[in-house]
C-alpha cells in the first residue's frame, strides 16, 4: 500500500473490534436457540470454503506477479547493461581496427627496436579517446611486448596468454577477449581487448591491443538502479568466468551446477532463471542477456527473498486467518456434540475471526442490505484515510468516484441482490480525493435459515499493477508501430528493387553494345534487343533454339570452340574478334569479351558476354594503315630531329656541369679563405673589407644556384623532397633570415596562418622557403617604407591532401600592368630601370613559377603602381604524422649559431680525431687544413685517390673527406676499394664535389659514401656534419657499403 496512506491506520484494531462487536457480530450472525447446529455449521463451512478459494486464488495471482515483476526490473537492468557493454565492445574493436591499420606499416617496415618503438608510441592517441579504454600494447609475432602506452616495461613475453595465441592461431583479425587477468606491466586486474596484425599475405606480424577499465565498467553498474540486494553481473558466455560483479562477491568454491551457463550453453542468448547465485549462493531471479557479437553475458538478479517480501507478509497474514477460521469450524463441529456450549464458543469465535480480519493486509468492509457500513479493518483506513469511527454507519458510495461507470454499480447490486458473490474492479476516491484502483470480491453473508443479513467486501490495490500494465501496453503500442513502420519501408524498398530491376531490364536491351548468355552446350539462352537488330533474327528465332556457333564465320567456328572451353575453364576470355553472319547473309565484326558464371560446386553454369561493334574501327584501321604509309616518310626527318634536340640538350647539361664545378671550385677557395682571415685579421678595415668579399661570394654563389636550378627544371632533372615539415617553423625560419634586413630598413612584418591549416605537413620545405624568401627579398628590396605581411590559407581540403594559398604582401612601389607579363621569364625584370636601380638577374620568380608547377600548384602577382604588390602561390601537400612535424634543414638563429656551437663540441668531445682529406687542389687542401687543425684534429692529405687509397689501407681513421674528381684514382672508386677493406666498412665517408646535381649526390651514395658536401664547403656545414659522425648519430641512418 502506498506510504502516504500509513498514517490513516490510526483508528487501529481495538476501535476496529470494538466497533465491530457494537455491530452485535458483523460476520457470523448470534446463534439462536431454536436454530439447527447442522445447518449454522454447513453456512459455516461453505463461508470458509468460499474464502479460503477467493484468497488462495488472490495469492496464487500475487505471487505470480511478483515473480513477473522482478524478473521485469531484471530485464530492464540486464537490457541496459548489455547495450552499455556492447556500445564499448565495439568502440574499443573500432579503436583496434584502426591501429592496427596504422601499426601495419610500421611491423612491415622491420625497423631497429629504438625506431620500432618510437613509430608505435607515435601512433597511440595522446588523450584517450574513450574513457572505458585503458593502455595500448604491441608485442611483435614472437609474443614480446614492444611497447605499452601506460607502462614503461617493455620485452615481456606474453605469449602464453590465451589471447595472444588466439589472436595468432585463429585465421582473419577479429578482436579476441582475455579473461580477467593481472597485466604483467601494471600489475593490477584488467581485461585485455586484442587483434591481429597480419601483412596482405595473411602473415601474423604481432598484435595490437588495449586494456578495458575495470573501474569504469563497474560504474556503469553501479549507477544502474538495482534494488536492494539485486546484484549485476558480467560473465563469459562461454565458460562462466566471471569478469565483473556488483557487489562484489567471491565465487563460492562448492558451487553446484550453473543453470545460467547450461541455458547459455544451449544456444539460449536471453533468457530467466530462479536458481542461487553462483557467487553468493543467495536465491535470486536471474535475467540474463548476452552480448550481441561478443563472448560476455549480463546478468541482473534479484533476491527471490525481496521479490516475495510483500507477498510472503500478506500470504502469512491470510493463512493466519483461514487457520483461524478453521479452528472456529472444528469447534462449530464441535458444537454439534457439545450443544450446552454452542453460544458461548460461537461467540469466542466471532470475536476470534474479529481478530483475524482486523489484521488481514487486505481491506475488509461489511455493509448491512442497505449499503450502511457495519465494519471496517484497519487495512481499509490505511487505504481509503476513513478512521472506523468515520467510515461506520455511513454509505459505502462515500467511496465512488466519477471514474467507476454508473453501471457497473448496477451490476454488483443486482448480482448481490440475486444472492450471488460478485467480483469486479472499482476506481475509488481515498478521504484525501486521491484515486485508488482495487480489485474487489463481495459475498452475500447469510443467517441459518438461509436469508442474507450482511455483505462483505475484501479489496486489493491494484494501482501499481495496473500502472505496470499501462507501461506495458505503451512498450506493445510502441512495438507495432516500430513493425508498421519496417513493414512499410519494406514494401517501399520493394518497389524500388522492382523500379530498379525493370530500369535494369530496359538498360540491358537499349545499350548501345550487345549482350548475350550461353548454357553448357553453346545454345543462346539470352540476347538483347542491340544484338538482335544488328543481326536481323526475330527473339523466339535465336533464344533457346541456335548456337552462337551458328552465327560466327564458318572458318572462325574451331577457334569460338577453343574459347569456349577456355572459358570455362579460366572464366573469362576478353577481346577476342570475330565476323557475325547476319540473317542476310553479310558479315558484321565484333569483339566479345566474356565472363563465366559458376555455382556454388564450381560447375559452369552459363557465359556472361558483351559485344562491341568495330565495323568503323576496322575502316578506321585501314585509313590509318594509309596513313601510315604516307607519315613513314617523314619519321626518319622526325628522329633525326629528335637526336639533334637530345644532343643539344645533353650538350647544355653537360655545358651546366661543367660550369659548376669549374666556378664553385675556386669560390670554395675564396669564400674558404675569406673565413680564415676574418678569423685570424684584428683590422676594422680589412674585417669590413673582407665582409664585402665574403658577401659578394655569396651572391655570386645565389646567382649560380639560381642558374642551375633553371637548367635542373628545364632538363626535368629537378625533384622535390618528401619530408615532414611545418608552416609555422617555415614562417619562423622566413623572419630569422630576413627580419634583421626588416627592421634595419625599419618596416613592420606580420605573419598569419590559417587555423585550418594542419600542423603536420609532408612536402619540399625547403623549396617552400625558396619561394618565400624570394618573394620577402623582393618585398624588402622594393619596398621604402610601410611593411610586409606574411599568410597561409587553407584553399580545399581533400582528406589526405591539402591545397594551401601563401602569400605576402607590401606597401611597395608596385607593378604596372604591362610589366606583370614579364616578371616570370628567365633574365627579365619589370623594367631596365629596376635592375640598374635595385640589382637583381630576373631568375627569381621564374625558377618560383616552375617550383610552383611541381608543386602542383601557380604562382601570380596582385599590383598596381604606387599601391604596393601581393605575390601568391598555391601548392598541394599531404598531411603528415605527429613523427614528420620537424621541418629538415630550415635552421633559426638563435644565440648561438649551430656552427659555432658543433665546432666547440668538436674541439672538447673529439680533439685528437684523426682525418683522412682526399683533395686535389692546393688551395682547398690550404682551407680545409687549416679549419680542421683549429679543431685540434690530426689530419693527413692525399693528392688523388690512390694514395687516399693506399693511406686508408695502413692507418685506422676516425673519418674520411673524399673528393669526387681527382686524378690517378677519383673518389668514387677510391671508396669502392676503400669499402672492400677487413675494416673499411666502418668508417664514415663524406663526400666533396663542385657538382651541384641530384644524380651526383646518388652516385656517391651509391659508391659507398655516407654524406655529402657540396663546395664551395661552408665552414658551419662541415662542422655539422662532422659532429654528426663522428658523434654517432648520423651512423643509424647510414647506408650499406656498395661493393
């Protein structure tokens, strides 16, 4: 009964009793003298009997509904749980499908164990995605862990766990889940989630995998609302384990058999049991659920015990009160013997069954025959809030409500009326007008000569039921509208199929190409309408009735017949010609390309083939058979053509070559020899003057880059680097070049990046910054006064590529329209005034418009006279990975150079190294000798590279300059022979050369050299790179000798 109703108990039993026995005996009237002890006891006995039926039914009733109630709570418990579960099951198989997508690479690529590890902890999420998720884990296919994103241990062997071998011995790359275990790099309780890694081939390379958070799957438990001493529990499907439980409990060790597990077992995914716990051992309604798609099983139980509380309470009380009754029988039996006694134990029963109904759990009211109420328990007065002293000699209609139809009251007084028991269900109105549905059994009570002085009325509530059922009626309701709807998206769904196989049917016959089946035998059993106008013959002629034998060329029948069991036995023959004879008798060419259909035992069941007419390309054919006739005349003018501009052009690179090496060889002596005396001269003035010299290398140097560039484009030799790179590292290297010439001329510089803009690029970084530097150097130069803004725009982005839009942008003198149209051909400029005024070749621009063509990209100039200019250029690149975020060779000024500070590392960490130099040139020798002594490196020179050669096989060096171009022996096959040496293999090579081109680079690669310089040698580059060798850390990277 509702809580609120409690307190209307207040009238209590011993106003209840007294009340009743004011009534003079409300249920078994006061016997009289004269009346017959046979018959009081038979009226006595059917009364009970009548009660003791109506209550056993009402408790049979009860209990099954409180059995059905709490296995409802445990299917919406278990219901949730399951979905929870399942939503994190497949999040996590998600997470692991995508890792080892990305780990797949990573286990092909066979890195060293230092680089293995650093990819694979690239790739982990820094922030978890999900909050069930735990710590990522690789092993590789030895069952080794390589690394864990929530531990520090690493090269545990974990192959002897039993996901790990189902993972490797179980074909596809399913996830596979652990049993609850103690990760042996944490140490604590955890689940492991893992799946295979295995190359195209099906090859197992390792394993990914992730721990599932005990601590979160348990909050989802414990948030559900259970009940008290409900449990929920997650278990395997396939074994019982037990993985998760709320509360805990530990599994009892003399558990029995486990009903849940055998329902489970035989092919059971949801499903009820009333069983004890297999943890606890407590008795409990047990609802189970299995995890769709997964080995895990929920389980919501609730204690048989607190199911049946209620039950069990009113069950007592009623049986209390049928064995009282009982007892007032025997003893109403009794009288029959003992008829002296019979008044005084009839009325010690009365009072007695008084008693009973003052206690009975369930409302009891007696009226007289007019509806006057005569008695009522306290169970009423806590229902209805009427104390006995307000309910007693008022109506029983005091109780009705508008809710309980008119009629149905006319029903009950005419079945009572009639001497019959009526039973129904009444809306009644409580003292506090609050509505209380009850289900109610009212009998006649009669006197023993058979006349009816009372009625007697037992009520139920039923509200909370009826509610259960209003929800169940609304989940039904819900249901058949969920079925209507999937039934009409099926039939609608029906009608395109069928829309879209008629639309199939008319593609088939009105294609411009023919379509035929064959059967087994080579019969027609298909053909489309193309086919047949091109061949004359009616459908009911051909289909089922002529082999396509018969429609091919007499003479080409043997070779339809080859391919034909080719075809069935490869299952497809493509671009096979033949000539159709049409009905008219004339041929039509065509080529056939055909496709076998098998069934399911692999036996050919019919050909699938398409049918292309060629009649035009065979006349086609014999024009261009024509005309190669009349053009084979002029390909012997068109290759000597062709040899003559091939000649030209090697003449030109070779011309290029040449001239590199010839300037940058003594621009290596003079900007080497500038250094040496800007280190050694004290004067101001020969410091400056040097300076100048120093600076017009350099731009002479720019001016030849520049040139080789060009000559690199146009002889397509030109290629860009693909490396990992970032806008705003570029754009910090862009000011630390360029912003003291900036604020020396005193302009302002921005800079803006585009928030789109992904911060990990793959691309040519350094090309990037030649083109900006170009543009910021015309910027500067043209510019008096205002200043400069640098951008980057995302332009579109394509998922793994991206378009972007750079930009700068000044307050300049600007550029006529006229003059725009030159500012991108080689040697030319706006006008001649600007190169007599700001200097400058006019290569700039050009070689930036061709850098922006590979780039697949533009390049182009916004700018009127006066109004300054904007140069852009729009380039594609790909997104790269967090590993790739460093931009290579862009170097910042910062305090100290990385010259200045490989050098001191140099003189500190390896003064004493010995170095071999293998160069021709006295004056190089001169340079390079002098930086490396201020090293305090001991050095030997070779002139050419068989003393190198000779000079390598009697001393052990610490590492070796090797000139490309010497004579005697160059340094190419001075390194071969080099390499060949018990320990030449060691020892790093760094090549020299004058030659500025790719394939230059390659081939010292490819001799067996471990770097390369180009010269003119820059004194910060060769520090750099000697630190970097003989440091070690550069040998990682290192190619294997080539022998």
């Amino acid at each position: 009964m509702p809580n609120t109703r409690s307190s209307r108990q207040a009238g209590g039993l011993t106003s209840a009793t007294t009340a009743a026995s004011a009534e003079g005996g409300f249920f078994v009237p006061a016997p009289t003298l004269g009346a017959s002890p046979r018959r009081r006891a038979l009226v006595f006995a059917g009364l009970l009997g009548a009660i003791t039926l109506l209550l056993a039914s009402l408790l049979a009733q009860d209990h099954r509904d409180a059995l059905d109630h709490a296995a409802q709570r445990g299917r919406g418990v278990a219901g949730l749980v399951e979905s929870q579960v399942n939503a994190v099951l497949r999040r996590a198989e998600g997470e692991l499908n995508d890792l080892a997508a990305a780990a797949r690479p990573i286990y092909e690529a066979r890195f060293d164990d230092r680089e293995w590890k650093a990819r694979l902890a690239a790739i982990v999420p820094t922030n978890r995605k999900f909050e069930e998720m735990g710590g990522y884990y690789f092993t590789d296919a030895a069952g080794v862990l390589r690394h864990a994103s929530d531990s520090d241990v690493a090269d545990i062997d974990v192959s002897d766990r039993d996901y790990f071998q189902r993972s490797r011995d179980e074909p596809g790359q399913s996830m596979h889940i652990s049993g609850v275990i103690v990760a042996r790099t944490t140490g604590r309780p955890t689940v492991m989630l893992a799946r295979a890694v295995r190359d195209e081939a099906g090859r197992f390379l390792g394993t990914v995998g992730l721990t599932l958070d005990l601590d979160f799957v348990q909050g989802i438990f414990s948030r559900a609302e259970l009940g008290r001493g409900a449990s929920v529990h997650l278990r395997r499907a396939d074994s019982g384990e037990s993985v998760i439980r709320h509360p805990f409990a530990q599994k009892r060790e003399e558990a029995g058999s486990d009903p849940v597990l055998l329902r489970l077992l035989n092919g059971e995914n949801r499903g009820t049991v009333v069983a004890p716990d297999s943890a606890d051992g407590i008795e409990r309604v047990q609802v189970f659920h299995r995890v769709a798609g997964y080995p895990w099983v929920a389980v919501a139980g609730i204690p048989r015990a607190e199911a049946l509380a209620d039950w069990q309470q009113r069950a007592a009380g009623i049986l209390l009160a049928l064995l009282v009754l009982a007892g007032v029988g025997i003893v109403v039996l009794r009288r029959m013997k003992v008829a002296e006694n019979l008044a005084a134990a009839q009325g010690r029963q009365a009072a007695k069954l008084a008693r009973v109904v003052a206690q009975n759990p369930n409302p009891v009211v007696v009226t007289d025959l007019d509806g006057i109420i005569t008695y009522v328990n306290p169970a009423f007065s806590a229902l209805f809030g009427y104390a006995p002293a307000e309910a007693v000699g008022r109506k029983v209609s005091l109780l009705r409500s508008e809710s309980t139809p008119p009629a149905l009251h006319a029903d009950l007084w005419a079945t009572l009326l009639r001497g019959e028991s009526w039973s129904g269900k009444f809306v009644n109105r409580c003292q506090d007008g609050s509505l209380c549905s009850c289900f109610a059994h009212i009998s006649p009570l009669r006197l023993p000569d058979g006349s009816v002085s009372h009625y007697v009325g037992i009520e139920e509530d039923i509200s909370e039921k009826e509610r259960m059922g209003s929800e169940l009626d609304a989940y039904r309701n819900h249901l058949e509208v969920l079925v209507e709807e999937r039934t009409r998206q099926w039939h609608e769904a029906r009608r395109t199929v069928d829309a879209c196989n008629a639309e199939i049917v008319a593609l088939y016959h009105d294609a411009p190409c023919g379509y035929h089946s064959l059967d087994p035998a080579g019969q027609v059993i298909r053909i489309n309408d193309t086919e047949l106008a091109w061949l004359g013959y009616a459908r009911q002629e051909v289909e089922g009735r002529m082999a396509f034998a018969d429609l091919v060329a007499p003479e080409q029948r043997e070779i339809l017949r080859e391919n034909f069991a080719r075809l069935q036995s490869t299952g497809e023959v493509r671009g096979v010609e033949y000539d159709l004879l049409r009905q008219d008798g004339s041929r039509l060419p065509v080529i056939l390309n055909s496709r076998a259909v098998f069934d399911a035992d692999g036996v050919f069941r019919h050909s699938l083939a398409t049918v292309f007419d060629i009649s035009e390309s065979r006349e086609r054919e014999r024009q261009v058979m024509a005309l190669n006739d009349a053009l084979a005349a002029q390909a012997g003018e068109l290759r000597a053509a062709k040899e003559v501009a091939e000649a030209a052009s090697r003449s030109k690179s070779a011309f290029v070559a040449n001239m590199s090496h010839e300037i940058r060889t003594p621009m290596s002596a003079i900007i080497g020899l500038t250094h040496l005396l800007q280190r050694d001269v004290e004067s101001p003035k020969a410091l400056e003057q040097l300076g100048k010299i120093q600076g017009a290398a350099t731009h002479l140097l720019a001016i030849i880059n520049d040139i080789l560039d060009l000559s690199k484009i146009e002889a397509g030799k030109l290629t860009l680097e693909r490396a990992g790179f970032s806008v705003h590292a570029v754009f910090a290297s862009l000011y630390s070049i360029a912003g003291q010439r900036i604020e020396e001329k005193g302009l302002t510089f921005s800079r803006e990046i585009d928030p789109r803009i992904p911060f990990n690029l793959q691309g040519d970084a350094l090309r990037l910054n030649q083109i900006l530097s170009n543009f910021i150097s015309n910027a500067i130069k043209f510019t008096a006064s205002g200043g400069i803004r640098l951008r980057a725009d995302m332009v579109e982005d394509r998922g793994d590529r991206v378009r972007l839009r750079f930009a700068v942008n000044d307050t300049g003198i600007g550029i006529a329209p006229d003059d725009r149209v030159r500012l991108f051909e080689a040697f030319e400029q706006a006008d001649s005034s600007t190169t007599r005024r700001y200097g400058g070749t006019g290569l700039g621009l050009a070689i930036c418009q061709r850098l922006a063509r590979l780039m697949e990209g533009e390049l182009g100039v916004d700018s009127a006279p006066g109004e300054g200019s904007t140069f852009w250029f729009v380039a594609t690149f790909e997104r790269g990975s967090a590993l790739a975020g460093q931009t290579p060779e862009l170097r910042l000024v910062g305090d100290d150079a990385p010259g200045e500070v490989a050098a001191a590392r140099l003189r500190r960490e390896h003064a004493g190294a010995r170095v071999l130099l293998a160069e021709d040139n006295e004056i190089n020798q001169e340079v390079l000798v002098d930086l490396l002594g201020d090293l305090d490196f001991s050095i030997d020179v070779a002139p050419n590279g068989a003393e190198a050669l000779r000079m390598a096989q009697s001393f052990a060096y610490d590492l070796i300059l090797m000139d490309m171009y010497m004579p005697e022996m160059d340094g190419l096959e001075a390194t071969r022979r080099i390499r060949e040496l018990p320990s030449g293999g060691r020892v790093p090579i760094v090549a020299l050369t004058a030659n500025a081109f790719a394939e230059d680079r390659e081939r010292c690669l490819a001799a067996g050299m471990d770097d390369h310089l180009a010269k003119p040698v820059e004194p910060e580059d060769l520090f750099v790179t000697l630190l970097g060798w003989l440091d070690g850390s550069r040998r990682s990277a290192r190619r294997e000798p080539s022998h």
